[in-house]
C-alpha cells in the first residue's frame, strides 16, 4: 500500500483524519457507580441513573477527569481549566438518556501530537463522554436486545486533524496511540473488546491540493480493517472523482468480508443533536495545582524512555525502540537489567523472551518468566555456570515449569563443568588414550584440536565449559 | 415569527412525536405565535453578556472510583414493556 | 384534627392529645371524603399508617420524638415513591412503579412523616392549572361569590394545594419550575415556598427543567413552611446542583421579625391590566411590613418584562431533552409498532400530552441547528441580565415584594386555549425561578369576589430564613383567616 493512490489520471493523496473512542480505565462509570468490567451478565451492571430513570441525576466519577487529563499530558495537550458537558440529543434504543453526555464547544483537552516515523500528527482535542449500551440484532428473529452493561461507561474520543497521508501512516499511528494509552495505563486498548475503536475521516486529493469531500468510516475495531478500509475508501472514491462524479459527504460501514466500504442507511436529521450544555451538571473547573498533581505521577514516556536507554543504558536504537514499544516491555527490561550488563540483557529480552511471548501470542505481562528470575538467568550465563546453549535450554525449562533457572540447573544436573581439575583429568585420560591424534596435532594437524574438543564435551554431557576445555588442550598439546 | 408546516414536521420528527396531517398547520400557528411572542428578547441588548448555564455558585462535584451501585437487573427491567431473557426488546432495528 | 398544623401536631403529640395513628386514620378518611377535589392520583394508607405505629411505637418507648412524627403529607405525583407508582400525571407513566425513593421524600420519611397521597399535577409539571393531567383537573376548594364554576387551583403543583387548603391535610410537597408551588399557594390561600435552587435534592424527581426545577413546602401557615422546609433540605452527593450550603433553623429565625430589613417594591412588576384588588393588597403589604419596623425601598428590576419570554425558551429546551428518555424501551407506555422509528413517534404521541407536545416542540425547535443561538443562547443571556438584576438590588434591600400571581384563581377551563395567556400566570414567579432565588407565596386577603389573592418575598441566594421572617410578619399582619367553600 503506497502512499498514493495511482488512478487513471495520475496520482491521488490521501488526507486522513481519526476520531478514537478509548474507554477509560476506571472501576466505575462516568458518571454512576456501576461497574465497568468486560463480558458481564446482560443488564447486571447497570444503575437507575444509566438506566435513565426517571429523576436520575449524574455526578462525575474523579478518576475518569484524572485519566483524561493524563492522556492529554502524554500527547503534549492542553488541559483547560474549564470545560462544559454538554447533552447530544439522539434516539436510539441503547441510549437510555436521549441523549449522550459528551463534550462539545469546550473539551477537557485541547492540541497536542503523536509522532510517527513519516510526520508529527496534530491532535485537535480529547474530550470524555458516555459510551451507549449495546444492541443485539442476531439473537431474536424480530427483536432487537438491548443490554445496558456498557451505558455510561467513560469513553475518551481522540480527534486528530487530517494529517495522516496513508493506511500505513494510520495503522502506525494507532498503533502508537494505542500503546501510549496503555503505558499511561489509562485505556487497556483491548480492541476485541471494543475497549478501543476507531472512526476514519477519509478524503482524496491531488498532492498539495486543498482537501476534498470527506466520508466517514465507522466503528473499525481492529488495526487491520482500519487500514484496508481506508485503502479501500481511498480507491473508492478515486474512481468517482475520476468518472467524473462527487464524493458524497456520509457516514460508511467497512465490510472485512466482501473489502468494501458501504453507505450507513442515512437519516434525514443525522447532523441535527441540539447539543446544549447539560443543567445537570456543573462546569468542570481544574485548577493548576490539580493538574501539576497528576503531571507529578506522570510515568517516563516511551520517547523520553527509548533515548535514555540508547544513551544511558547503551542499547541500539533498534533495542531500544523494541524495548519501549510498550509500558510494560520497558519495565520487564530496567528490572531485569538491574545490576547486570544491559546489552546481554536486552539480547535476551528481545531474542528469547520476545520471540517466545510472539510465538504464543502473549504480552509481556503474561509471561511466565519474571524479570528478576530471567536476571538470574542471564547471571548463570555470564559467570560461566552455563554455556549460551545451556541457557537457551534452561530458559525453555523455565518457561515450561515456571521454575527458577538454579533450580532448574540443580535438577537436571545441567550445570557446566569449568572446574579445571576435574576437566584435567578428564584431558589427560583423553590424550593418553589417544595418543597418536596426539602425536599429529604436535606435529601440526591443528585441525584435530576440534575432535579433542568434542570428546570432552562428549564425556561429559556437553556440560564442560568449552572454553576451559580448548585452553586445557591447548597447554597440554602445545607445551 | 410564522413557521412553516415543513418545518412543524421536521421538528416533529426530530422530537419523534407522530402528527397527523391535519394537527401540523395548527401547531404551526400555534408554535409560531409562542415563537414571536419570545422573539420580544430581541430588544434587549446582550453583546457582552456571557450565556448563563448554571444556577450555583459552586464547582462541580466529584465521586471517587468506587463501585457501588447496579448489580440489580430485575429492578433495571421491572418495569419494562418487553423483555428477552435480561436484555430489554424493542421491534428489530435495521442498521 | 382538621386545621392541624404541623406545629400543632407536635405539640399535641407531645401533650398526648391525640397518636399518631388516630390523627393519620381521621386524615385519611377525610381524604377518602375530598374525593370531589380531583387532587389525589394515588392514595398510600399502608405506607401513612406504617410510619404512624412507628411514630407511636416511638414515644411508647420513651425514644425522643422526630420533627415530622405523624404528620400527613401530599405528595405531588412528580417525587418518585418506591414501590407506589408515579406517574407525573402523565399516560406515558401511568403504570410506572419506581423502585427507588427520592431524597426529598426519602428526608421526609426519614423525620418521621406519614407520606399519604400523590397528588394530581399538570402532566410533567408542565401547566399553571393543573388541568392538563392525564387524570383530568383538580377543582380549586375556592369558589367565588355567586359564581358556583368550579375554579382552578392553579399549577402546575395543584393537588397538594387543593388539598392544604382544604385542610384534608396539613402540608403538601410541590415543584417549583417556574412558579408551579406560589401560583397554586396564592390560587388557594395558602403558603407555599420555592426555596433556593439547590436547597432541596431533586435526586428522584421527575425532571421538567433541570435549571429550575426545585422541591419545596406548601402549607397553611408560615411556620409549617419552616419546619418542612427543614426536613427537606439538605445536601444531597446524588444531585451535582445540589449546594453543601448549611441548613439553619428556618422556625428558630421566624422571632426575628422585620425591624431594620430592607424591602424592595420593583415598579416593574406594576404590570398592565392587574386587577385593582391585587394593586391595593400589594401596597398594603408594602404598609404592613413598614408598620412591623421593616424599611420600603423602590426599586428596579429593569429586564422583568423579558423573563416569560426567557423562561420559555429554557424551559421547554431542557424539557425536550428531559423527556426523550420517554421512548417507551425501558419503562413506561409502549405504543405497538413493527419498527423502532414507528414506536418512538405513537409512543410519545399517545404518553405525552397537547401542551407536553407542544413545549417538547418548541424546546427542540429553539435547540436545532440554525436557531440555538437566536433562542437558546439569547435566552441564556438575558437570563443573566435578569439574575443580574436581583443581584444589584441584593446590594441595598433584603427582600423584594410582589404580587404572586396576576389574578385571582379562574374558572376551570379557562385559558386552555391560549397557551400564551395561560403563561401570563407565571409572570410574578419566573423571574426569581430564573436568578434561582428563594421565594414564597403568602396568602395576604381575597379579592371582591372571595377569592384569595397572594403575596410573594423573593430573597438572596440560600437566605430562606429572612424570606420566612418577612413572611410571618406579613402573615401576622394580613391576619388571613378565611376559609374556602369547600370547608365550610
């Protein structure tokens, strides 16, 4: 997928804008008690304010302001001191309210940015509001279900300008907002289970022209369809253009099995939500000692973490972008490096364990290895205790049985034999049994150092520490 | 201000209240004479006036992340027209 | 047990006249007896009596009394009362059964009171008349002189004064949007307070208009006002408007009297066409108040005549979006329909009302895109101009003086065609609802028919106290005494 899109008639660009809905990790909802947590009995969730009694009132859940508000500092936003909720006015039946509580004129956060390796993407303002409950079409054949589990829980939605130029650059920026929201550890990003969806604003235009008709394209749930549906709708829309027709400015589904794009059935008042602020609830006021708290907290970004492993630490680029592609990566790496040489230690961060938890499909937070016990590992290897090889089979012991490598080493008798007494008698045995190899080698056949080698190593299970072995050959043949 | 019957309906509609066909000119008479009689504010000069949006004085208060309500899905549906199993129903909704 | 008041009961439980069982049982067949009223929507004995015993079993046990042992409330159908339905007065709740409590009758219950009836209202509280109910209107106990029409007890809190007035029972709960506790209070003779907005939880109260709507007392006499107040107010961590302002002893500031405050008279309430009896009353009240040792001063409230105007803008634009939880998906009245769309548009066509209709109408209007501005956002400035107003005058009085209300209680059915007349009834109330200031009604004498004619003290923000000091002076003065027709 290349940046631009090849038409009939030259070349086309894209002009990508997305609006991200990350629910906010809390316990409770936004503006209830109710719990929030995933895959719940239908309707057990709920309270009568997300219900929307009658008379039900909503007061604001402090946790969530405190999570959005550390989103906006990790993208560099600007929390405004003052920000109004404001009432979205729609019906639809998992709406209990009428309406959605969200923020309108004045977000909780304004500006900001996320870089990506192609440009820097301006972020136009990060705003909370309620997610809806869910509707279940497929289970009744004249029914439509409605489970409220989800009415009021606390969505973040993440606007950015029209700055991404392709699907690529998309993905890449998801995926790297998706990873600052999990380091920040203020949206878990759980896009299977909607905990991150995303709605794309896709238009076309010659490079550099001023920006063309935009549709958009709802609810895409994982970062694969984000991007095959704006190549699509990319395509799309360039075969209008270039048969010489309009882009009609509406709201399209992305269909993964047939790769295409569709016009939502559109209502005649889509656009018309009589947003007003909500006489509810109050203006939400922060003052600077609230925000500086929470900045206070603020855990090293991954940016400011990948320089300080590359200068401090010593890692290449390559490792350390590897190593801080996520929160908890990082964390796995400075506590198993602690106290040992860091390049060994990110060797086996992202070769072994990185490798492992991909083959399985894991993250790092379920690996059953825990730092400290991989450091011991790793010590094992550096002292002489076991060869590379060695260590690469107790680690697979360890993964396996969850057990500690000195344990593992203890059962298995895997532990190397460097001890140069009880390898010189070993040799000594060796050279006087083979007497006439012995004889060639001093006579120059150097090359049956190999074969001496491997007869110890032989002898004793592989567990001899090669290096001793070839120095103890060595002084016994060459002197 | 006189309002049309078109825009009777599309406010109708918006509100989601069915009105008969012959109920829309009268209601445009009678919405549109409540809507003159309002336009008197017109007269008042309010260029530097800041829209009032709450009545108290007070900041808005917060309510620490704690769970401490739902967990009760029979008073949720107690008073529902159509249930199926716990889920609430409505006639089938087309996307 | 009739012209009980909630001081009265107090006291006479504590002499042991009377239990609280005996007075509840002799209320509640004297509600059984007002059926003609049209004022109740649903009776509770059971839940009346239980807290009676309890009141009883109380002072057997040598317990100290609560403020409200034993006394018997109406309750306006618009507080949601577990497991007793509330139905707004509205098709579209008409089989609604809460399971919950709202706060404030939630407090009341809690200080002992034996919550006896739901009382008739204007469907969703939308009304100065009480006759757009579902359940058909509520007659006014008042009749004037040779005139036997039945009048209007005012709205949109109807029921609970009918009922006051009546003497049926001793107090009543109302709402006030934008007048619908005063302009009923003043219809039937009887007291009735708005307090400031926030003074009271409105955690389960249907809302009408969420800026404006507030819970508050409707009794027979200023002190009842006090001490009902008292048991109602009180902050409330379920409703974010609701204000952590302390609750003073409203009874204990009544003995203050009015020496030394400072009472406005705005020229702008003087408004075309008011009856002369009502001018006359209004200025005699002025006289009464400066006779008791308190100053009168004239002054202005220059944007009153742009209030109605503003507060039927806000009102109907925060009820459209109050009320589309009325979808018939959850609770509530369900039209049959094949498709969703389709049940929407009969749901609400059938639950709802003409004149609930029509302010859901104008409020989506003035909310829809091209027009919040012209009318939402317009509204909203004048809005502040208008409490802007009271806020100046707060700099150099202590209360304002006004009429409560432009006439005198209508014949039923009056009105009901001109939605703009209909309005006018609230012209007295609406500013301070607005500036959301406290406010009471005060019956102060009847008109030349017998109709009683109101008064209404608007005060500073949270400063009930001195509103209710005014009151009783005014109370003392007019020395209101008369009955209505259906009494005697």
């Amino acid at each position: 997928m290349s940046a631009l899109i090849e038409g009939q008639q030259g070349p086309w660009e894209y002009a990508i804008g997305l609006e991200v809905h990350a629910q906010v990790a809390s316990a409770a909802k936004l503006f209830s008690g109710a719990p929030t947590a995933f895959g719940a009995d239908p309707n057990t969730q709920v309270s009568l304010v997300d219900a929307a009694m009658p008379g039900m009132l909503p007061v604001i859940n402090q946790a969530c302001i405190e999570q959005a508000v550390l989103t906006g500092l990790g993208f560099g936003g600007t929390i405004a001191c003052h920000s109004i909720f404001d009432r979205k006015n729609y019906f639809y039946p998992d709406l209990p309210q009428g309406y959605q509580i969200s923020q309108y004129t004045q977000p909780i956060v304004s500006g900001g940015a996320i870089a990506i390796p192609e440009r820097t993407v301006r972020i136009t303002r990060l705003h909370l509001e309620q997610d809806a409950g869910k509707s279940i079409h497929d289970r009744d054949p004249d029914r439509t279900l409605i489970d409220l589990n989800r009415a009021g829980v606390a969505l973040m939605e993440i606007v950015t300008e029209p700055d991404l130029r392709s699907p690529d650059e998309a993905a890449e920026f998801l995926t790297r907002l998706r990873a600052l929201l999990r380091w920040l550890g203020t949206c878990d990003g759980n896009m299977q289970e909607g905990s991150l969806r995303c709605d794309a604003n896709v238009s076309v235009r010659r490079p550099g022209a001023v920006l063309g008709t935009r549709t958009e394209i709802k609810n895409l749930n994982s970062i694969r369809f984000l991007r095959e549906a704006i190549d699509v709708e990319g395509r799309r829309q360039v075969e209008i253009i270039e048969a010489g027709g309009g882009i009609e400015q509406e709201t399209r589904l992305f269909d993964p099995d047939r790769g295409e794009t569709r016009a939502m059935r559109t209502k005649e008042d889509a656009h018309d939500y009589r947003y007003f602020p909500d006489p509810d609830l109050l203006p939400l006021e922060l003052d600077g000692a609230f925000i500086d708290g929470i900045r206070a907290v603020m855990p090293e970004l991954p940016e400011a973490r990948r320089r300080r492993f590359v200068k401090d630490l010593g890692l290449s680029d390559y490792d350390a972008g590897l190593l801080t592609a996520e929160r908890a990566r990082a964390d796995y790496f400075e506590s198993a490096a602690m106290g040992r040489d860091t390049k060994q230690t990110a060797n086996w961060v992202t070769g072994e364990l990185l490798g492992r938890l991909n083959k399985e499909g894991l993250e790092i937070e379920a690996a059953p290895i825990p730092a400290a016990e991989l450091g011991e590992l790793i010590d094992l290897v550096a002292d002489g205790t076991l060869s590379g090889r060695m260590g690469r089979e107790v680690f697979e012991a360890m993964w396996n049985t969850r057990r500690p490598a000195a344990t593992i080493v203890e059962e298995r008798g895997l532990k190397q034999i460097s001890d140069t007494g009880a390898l010189e008698s070993l040799v000594d045995e060796l050279l006087t049994r083979e007497a006439d190899k012995a004889f060639e080698y001093r006579a120059g056949k150097t090359k049956l150092l190999g074969f001496f080698v491997g007869q110890v190593m032989k002898a004793t299970s592989g567990k001899a520490n090669p290096k001793t072995v070839n120095e103890l050959l060595r002084a016994k043949l060459e002197t | 201000m006189a309002l049309d019957r078109a825009t009777v309906e599309r406010i109708a509609a918006l509100a989601r209240i069915e009105i008969a066909g012959e109920e829309a000119d009268a209601l445009a008479a009678e919405l549109g004479a409540i809507l003159g009689w309002v336009e008197t504010l017109n007269e008042v000069d309010t260029a530097d006036v800041a829209p009032m949006t709450s009545v108290g004085g007070h900041s808005l208060p917060w309510r620490r992340d704690v769970v401490d309500d739902g967990g009760y899905p029979d008073r949720i549906l107690t008073n529902a027209p159509d249930t199926a199993g716990a889920f609430f129903a409505v006639p089938k909704v087309v996307e | 047990m009739r012209r009980l008041g909630l001081a009265d009961i107090r006291a006479g439980l504590a002499r042991g006249e009377f239990s609280a069982v005996e007075l509840v049982e002799d209320r509640l067949v004297a509600l059984e007896a007002a059926e003609a009223l049209n004022a109740i929507v649903t009776l509770m004995p059971e839940r009346a009596l239980d807290a009676a015993r309890a009141a009883d079993r109380r002072r057997a046990a040598g317990e100290p009394a609560l403020p409200l042992d034993g006394v018997p409330i109406a309750v306006k159908d618009l507080f949601c009362t577990e497991c007793v339905r509330t139905t707004a007065s509205s098709a579209m709740l008409e089989s609604f059964v809460p399971p919950y409590e709202s706060t404030v009758t939630a407090n009341l219950t809690a200080a002992g009171a034996a919550l006896a009836a739901k009382t008739n209202l204007d469907e969703f509280a939308m009304g100065s008349s009480t006759a757009t109910s579902r359940f058909g209107p509520t007659t006014n106990p008042w009749k004037a002189k040779g005139d036997q029409r039945p009048r209007a007890p005012g709205g949109s809190s109807g029921g609970s004064a009918a009922l006051v007035a009546a003497s049926v029972l001793p107090a009543g709960l109302g709402t006030d949007t934008g007048g619908s506790i005063r302009q009923p209070a003043a219809f039937c003779g009887i007291v009735g307070l708005k307090p400031t907005y926030g003074r009271c939880s409105r955690w389960g109260i249907v809302a009408f208009a969420s800026s404006l709507d507030q819970a508050g007392p409707m009794t027979r006499n200023v002190r009842d006002a006090a001490i009902l107040l008292a048991a109602m107010a009180g902050h409330d961590p379920k409703d974010s408007t609701s204000a952590r302002e302390p609750v003073p002893d409203f009874e204990a500031a009544l003995g203050s009297g009015v020496k030394n405050l400072r009472i406005g008279v705005p020229l702008e309430y003087r408004v075309d066409g008011m009856p002369d009896a009502l001018d006359v009353l209004w200025r005699e009240g002025a006289r009464w108040l400066a006779e008791a040792g308190a100053e009168i001063v004239d002054i202005s409230l220059p944007h009153t005549p742009y209030a109605l105007p503003t507060y039927y803008i806000i009102a109907p634009a925060e009820a459209s979006s109050n009320l589309a939880r009325y979808d018939g998906v959850r609770y509530g009245l369900r039209a049959p329909a094949r498709a969703i769309e389709e049940q929407y548009a009969h749901t609400r066509r059938a639950g709802f009302g003409a004149e609930v209709r029509r302010r859901v109408l104008i409020g989506t209007y003035v909310l829809s895109a091209g027009y919040y501005d012209a009318y939402y956002t317009k509204a909203q400035r004048v809005r502040r101009l208008i409490a802007g107003d009271f806020e100046q005058a707060f700099g150099k009085i202590d209360a304002v003086l006004t009429p409560t209300a432009p006439t005198a209680a209508f014949p039923l059915g009056e009105k009901m065609d001109d939605p703009i007349a209909m309005y006018l009834n609230d012209i007295f109330t609406v500013p301070a609802s607005l500036a959301g200031l406290p406010a009471i009604s005060v019956p102060a004498g009847l008109d030349h028919t017998g109709l009683p004619l109101g008064l209404q003290l608007i005060g500073r923000p949270f400063d009930e106290a001195t509103v209710l000091r005014a009151a009783k002076a005014l109370e003392a003065a007019a020395g209101f005494d008369a009955e209505p027709e259906f009494v005697r």
